[in-house]
C-alpha cells in the first residue's frame, strides 16, 4: 500500500491503502471474485513500475513540472 501511494510522503500510504481496499471491494462484488488476487497483483506491478514514487509522488512531479 505504501508502495502504491508513494514513499517518503504523508498522504501517499493512506492513499495507497485507500486504493488499495476500494479496488479490493469493487473487485470482490462481480463475477471476478476467483481471480481478485490475480487482478491486484497485476495492478501492483503495474504501479510500482511505472509510478517509482507512487501515485502521491507522480501527482506531485506532474503538479511541479506544469504549473
């Protein structure tokens, strides 16, 4: 979750930790519910390789580099 949202920021593990549960629940509710873990695993990857400072890390970059 720390890892998702960002390290090193405040808001970044309590981001992480709420995308990480929304997701979880939203995915727990449909037909999906066999390959839930499969899913999120996919999506962590995904975000920790693309994102390297999390998603409060990247917001932050875009934010510095445009405005």
């Amino acid at each position: 979750m720390t890892l998702v949202g960002g390290v090193g920021t405040i808001f970044g593990p309590l981001l992480g930790a709420g995308f990480i549960v929304s997701m979880q629940n939203y995915l727990s509710g449909g037909e999906l519910g066999n390959y839930i873990h499969i899913i999120m695993g996919v999506v962590f990857v995904i975000c920790v390789l693309s994102f390297r400072s999390g998603i409060v890390g990247q917001f932050a970059k875009f934010k510095r580099d445009n405005f």
